[in-house]
C-alpha cells in the first residue's frame, strides 16, 4: 500500500487537501486524531497528553489502512494508496515547539513506520481561525514551517511542497503523486 503523509502547521489545509486527494483516488484518508482529542478533553494539554494523541494517531493510521486493505477499494492501480493528515513528525514537531522535548515512543515510531511520500503544506493560506489552534501570527507559523522543511530535507522519503490556493494545492498534489509513485503508468490529471 502506498502512504502518503501531509504534514505542516496548523492551518494550512492538511484536512481538507487530505479528503479532495482521497476522494479523487477513490480511496481512504486518515483524520487527524488530536482534534478529535481535543475536542474531547480541552485545549489545556500537557506533554503526556501529545504520547496519548501519538499513540491515537498509529491506532487510527492503522484501523484505516486495515480497513482499505480488507475492502479492496476500486482505486484503478496497481497497489491500494491511503493519505494520513499528521504522522509522528508532526507529533515530533508539536513536542519541541511546545516543550522543547519529544517523547522516545514517537521518536521510535518514526524510525518504524515508512511513507511514500510526505506533501508538505506551507503557510501562505489565511489563517483561519478555530478554537483548537495556536498560532495566528506569522512568526511562530514560519518557525513551525521551518521545523518541517528541516525534517524532511533530512530524511530519504520524497516530499513535495504544496502551495498556492486550495486548487493549485491540490493539482500540485496530484501531480506529485502521479509523477512521483506512478512514474510509468498513465493516470489521469
């Protein structure tokens, strides 16, 4: 199965990306487990409650791929695809950011699990506003920014950047993933 991963700030389309992107697929996505958490148990979080949100993630992550690989979807390929809002190095990022340290469990995990590709979103949509983010202003969301772009430089998994209004962000996805995990098949755009 292919995973892709769409990670970045709060606030950049990660969700709504990751539901367009599955939808044209044919295929299943990942929400992201914190909010659902927060939602739940308030926004006043401690450290021990970003391990609690991690461990939620993989559990969902993998109840979903479970489930897409069980059903078959009738995507068209070769290989099933699944897009996850927020792994753990968005997990890794809100830790440090927040309290300058991250939990050794994620830090495993990230070792562990392998994606395909990552589809960076970067910061230039409106920050829109919602009771569960943190972080309007421009600074901190640059720095955050930062942070990702730095992980995935450093690591071996091909990512793209995705910029741009929500239309542009999604034909950049798409023909990131055509390109880059289907080379030799002709997909439609």
């Amino acid at each position: 199965m292919k995973k892709i991963a769409i990670i970045g700030p709060e606030s950049t389309g990660k969700s709504t990306l990751c539901e367009q992107l599955a939808l044209h697929f044919k295929t299943a996505w990942v929400p992201e487990y914190a909010r659902e958490y927060l939602l739940t148990h308030g926004t006043n979080y401690s450290y021990e409650d970003l391990l609690t949100i991690a461990k939620g993630q993989l559990n969902l992550e993998d109840e979903i791929t479970s489930d897409v690989n069980r059903m078959k979807l009738p995507t068209g390929w070769e290989e099933q695809m699944i897009f996850i809002d927020t792994e753990m190095y968005v997990m890794k990022v809100w830790c440090e950011f927040v309290f300058q340290k991250c939990h050794h469990f994620i830090l495993d995990k990230i070792v562990e699990r392998r994606y395909d590709l990552y589809l960076l979103c970067n910061i230039d949509l409106p920050w829109t506003h919602d009771p569960l983010r943190e972080y309007p202003e421009k600074e901190p969301r640059e720095q955050l920014f930062r942070m990702y772009e730095d992980i995935l430089i450093n690591q071996q998994t091909p990512w793209v950047e995705i910029s741009g209004g929500y239309e542009q962000r999604f034909n950049t996805a798409v023909s990131s993933i055509n390109a880059i995990l289907f080379p030799s098949k002709q997909v439609p755009e």
